[in-house]
C-alpha cells in the first residue's frame, strides 16, 4: 500500500495544481438537512465584529454559485472568528456544493458512477469506513458521518450536475418527495457502527432505485464522499484524477500548462505562470484572465470545468484567449508538455554589500531536499553571510521534506516535531540527524498562507532559537495527513492521521506559529520577481532582521 504523510493545507482560493495531468503513470460540524434551504433567502442580523457582514458576502456567492469563491470566503472567515458557529455551518455546506461540482467535472469519477456495481460501491464504502476506524485521529462518530452522507446526497438531488447525468426523465416533484422521504428513512435508524453506516446506505440506495430509478452506485458514492469531508477539512475521498495529481504534486513534475488559477469575482485570474513552462513560453503571464478555452467562453463555466479543459495529454495543443487588465485580448495556443515545478525560486544575493541571501520555498515535494542544498551552496560560493528564507505562500508537503530541511539548521539530535495519533504507529519524534550544519544567521518570513510543513520548519527554527521568524500568523494547520490508494481502484483517501507538535511540545492546529518580529503590510513576489525592498513592507524587516543578526554574530566573535 503506497501511503504518505503529508502536510498540505487545502485551500479553494486557487487551482493550485497547475492545471496539469501528472506525469506519473498514473471540524467540521454536520450540517442540518438542507433541502429546504435550496433557493432560500438567509437573514443576518448579528453586527458582532462584522458577522452578518461576512455571512451576506458569502450569501451573495452562494447566489451567484460560485462555489469555490464561497468557500474559500469562509475559510477566511472561519480564520477572523474560529468559533462563530453560523460561519461553520455556511462552510460546510458551501464544501458539499464545491465538492460536488468538482466530483461531476471529473471524468474519472463520472466514469465510476457508471461503471461500479452495487456491491462494488458498498465494498468501497466499507473499504473507506474501515481505514477511518483504523487510522482516523479520533474516534469515528458514526451518525455524523452519515448524517453528512445525507446531507451530501440532499444536496446532490438539487443540483443539475446530479440529476441530469443520474435521473434526466424524473420530475422535480419525485424528487423533492424522496428528499424529504430520505431524511425520516435515516433518522428512524441508529447509527453505533461502521457496519450500521453501511447498511443505511444500502437502504437509501434501493430506495433511490425504486422511487427514482437511480444507480445505486451513484447515491452509495455520495455517502462514501460526505463520511470523508464530515471528518475535518482535509480528510477527503481522491477520485483516480485527484490521486494522480496528489502522487504528481509530491514529485513535483506534471503534464500541462504551468500555470496556477484562482476564481475572482467570477473571472479566471492567473495568479502565477511557472518559469519555463509552456504557459510562459507561449506568452502567458500573471494577472491576464482567461476569457475562453478553445473558444468556450469561460463565464459560463465553473473554475473546475475550465480546469477539465485545459487538462490535457502530453503534445496536445489547446487554445487561450486571455486578456490583461485594462488591455485587449490575445489569443495564445500552448502545447501541454510536462512541467517541473521548482520548490526553490528567486536565489540571489538582496544586499551584497551586507551578504545577504535570499530564497522562495514555494512548496514540500521530493525535489525539495535536492533544490534547498543546491541553492544554499549558490549562495555560499556568493558570498553569502546570512539568509532569508520566504515561505509566504506555502501550503505545506511531506513531512519528511520539512524534516530535512529543518535538519540542515538544528543541531544534531534536537527535536524538530513530533505528531500523536489516535492509533500509537503515529506517534512519532523526528530529531535533526545531520552534522553538517548550516550556523549562519537565519530569518525565515512567514504570512497567514504559511502552513503545515512549512510551519513544521518555521517551529522548529523558532523553538531551537537558530534564526528569527518575520511576518505575521501563521495559517495554523497542525496535523498530518495520509493518502491510502483503495484496494481493486483506482482512487483513494487521504485522511487526518496526528496532530503534530513544535520541539518545545506547542501544538500548533489552529494557532499557528507567532513571528518574533510581527510585520502587517504584506506584498508577496509574484510571478518569479522580487519586488524592490521598499515595495515589500515584510522583505525590509527580514533584510534589517538579517543584518542585526550578522552584526551581533560579528561583534560576539570579533570577525
């Protein structure tokens, strides 16, 4: 069984996965029943702290079914206010939506739909109940789970993407009557076990078959989807394409475009064009937004329907029209080839005059170790006599990855993380092993995107005093995810395994890491260029950081 400990956050605030197919052959609380609230108008009153005010944006995209937008609205929500109840409940089900969209855009999940059994999806619904019995970081609660599948499925039975492929000659009054019929059927049963959850599915299926003809398959997969998004926000089912593309952003190496989308006020923005990809070499640049795809005009799709399309095999050709801002649009045709995404961007010395290094780490892969030390020795053969690190921006990676990295700073058999699970194969101590070190002064810049290894990193520097840390907050996403393939498929899950801990024993799920020198104004290098120090409020103190730190060295050892 391939399985990885992985540290990701996840966020919907862009594709972050490059568009691309790999190269490789290959907590959330329950919400309520919410078939009545299909095409409700929600009222807000609470001022508290701007609640109603985030609650009505959020509303609004809702309304407008941008998904992706809602959602990751939430998410920042949630972040202000972590125990505001009402944004919760509008997260989770702006998630069942999301997630919906993205499960019917993807071709290898449409194909499964049809292609599964009975018997087939109910053993891969078991399959999936056991690995979260076994490996979940606490202790299943089964009704919530299938609460949750209901739910998913209430929802699914409103939405086009659903019934048009499932059930295109039912009318909506079958429909909503066995909506409403689902609900009683699941609430009349006790749920205490796996076993229970199984058998409520296979019930709610027959009955999907007779009152709807419905493939059974498709509402067992509904309840396989909703007992994983129920667990927290990074526990999820992998389609056969997502999986692939886990496997392809932990190589680091993907067939595609080589670019990185977000949803914007209903618009596709390229937030960041890889440096040598065939996006780039074709003319593409950060900040254009797509404006259509082969000529499909892109207002009328979702971000992952757009997604879908720009996918493609290696030396296909697809066409683009993007426009930059305020400016005409072009019409660019890039050939989809494979793309090494880099970790390590922007290596140069900011300040020769102080030796001061600098470096991006965008992102935890398998190239990352090799990517670090290549950059370091750069940097050395430069004159290099402190460093920056920037890890603004990133979302995480195995483990393992930030466990080297951090043990080219820390003194050997000093504890750079430890993570506790429920089940005692996670309980773990990860020490620095490495003699070789690094002693240079070291300031690491870290923002509200910083996440999971990346704060692994940072904490570890933090704690063990070897450098400064500069910016603001972190994300605090402090627990350890596994992908396990599922046996006779070709998806998988990834589920929440341990919560991991800093080397003085804080963890660090939902607070994050503190910056010793706290920096407000925040203007992060796009597209490959390093803004001038003056334009980036948190670059100047991480540079004046870096060189107090080298005068003090300086001053301590007379050198």
């Amino acid at each position: 069984m391939r399985r990885f400990h992985l540290g990701y956050r996840v966020s919907v605030a862009a594709v972050l996965l490059l568009l691309a197919v790999p190269a490789v052959a290959q907590q959330g609380s329950v919400p309520t029943p919410v078939g009545t609230q299909q095409g409700s108008v929600l009222s807000f009153s609470d001022s508290r702290d701007g609640i109603a005010d985030l609650l009505r944006g959020g509303q609004q995209l809702e309304q407008q079914r941008r998904w992706g937008e809602a959602l990751a609205h939430y998410e920042d929500a949630i972040r202000q206010h972590p125990h505001e109840s009402a944004l919760q409940q509008r997260f989770d089900i702006a998630r069942l939506h999301y997630d919906l969209e993205r499960r019917y855009a993807d071709r290898s999940f449409c194909d499964s739909v049809l292609r599964l059994s009975t018997e087939r999806a109910l053993e891969l619904y078991s399959q999936v109940l056991l690995k979260i019995e076994s490996h979940y970081v606490d202790v299943p609660k089964w009704k919530e789970l299938v609460e949750r599948g209901t739910g998913n499925l209430d929802i699914a039975l409103g939405e086009p993407v659903f019934f048009n492929q499932n059930i295109p000659d039912r009318d909506r009054p079958a429909i909503d009557a066995f909506r409403r019929e689902l609900w009683n059927v699941v609430h009349a049963r006790n749920v205490r076990s796996r076993a229970d959850a199984r058998d409520i599915a296979a019930v709610v299926a027959r009955l999907a078959e007779q009152r709807l003809e419905i493939g059974p398959a498709a509402i067992v997969l509904e309840y396989l989807c909703g007992a994983t998004s129920a667990l927290d926000p990074y526990s999820t089912f992998l389609t056969p394409d997502q999986l692939n593309e886990q496997y392809a952003q932990i190589d680091g190496a993907f067939v595609g475009l080589g670019v990185e989308l977000k949803a914007e006020q209903g618009r596709l923005v390229i937030l960041r064009v890889i440096l040598g990809s065939p996006a780039e070499e074709a003319g593409v640049r950060a900040q254009d937004r797509i404006i259509a795809i082969d000529r499909q005009a892109t207002k009328d799709l979702t971000t992952e329907q757009a997604a879908n399309l720009l996918q493609g095999i290696e030396g296909s050709m697809v066409m683009l029209t993007v426009a930059a801002p305020d400016q005409a649009p072009r019409q660019l045709t890039v050939r989809r080839r494979r793309v090494d995404v880099p970790s390590v961007s922007q290596v140069s010395i900011v300040d020769a005059q102080n030796g001061i290094g600098y470096f991006k780490l965008t992102g935890f892969q398998k190239t990352t170790v090799r990517d670090f030390d290549a950059a370091l020795w750069r940097l050395h053969r430069e004159g290099m006599k402190s460093l920056v690190i920037d890890v603004r921006g990133n979302p995480g990676g195995p483990l393992d990855s930030a466990v080297e990295v951090a043990d080219r700073f820390v003194e050997a058999g000093g504890v750079i993380v430890s993570t506790r699970g429920r089940n005692t194969q996670e309980d773990r101590t990860y020490s620095a092993r490495d003699q070789g070190k690094w002693r240079l002064p070291l300031v690491v810049m870290v923002d509200q995107d910083t996440a999971s290894a990346a704060e692994i990193f940072a904490g570890a520097i933090r704690d063990h005093h070897r450098g400064k840390i500069v910016g603001v907050q972190s994300f605090g996403k402090g627990s350890v995810q596994e992908i396990c393939p599922l046996e006779e498929s070709n998806a998988g899950v990834k589920l929440t395994v341990a919560k991991f801990y800093s080397p003085s024993g804080r963890p660090v799920s939902g607070i994050g890491i503190e910056p010793d020198v706290v920096v407000r104004s925040v203007a992060r290098p796009i597209d490959g260029k390093l803004p001038a120090a003056g334009e980036d409020a948190m670059l100047t103190a991480a540079l004046q950081t870096a060189r107090n730190l080298t005068q003090t060295l300086q001053a301590r050892t007379g050198l």
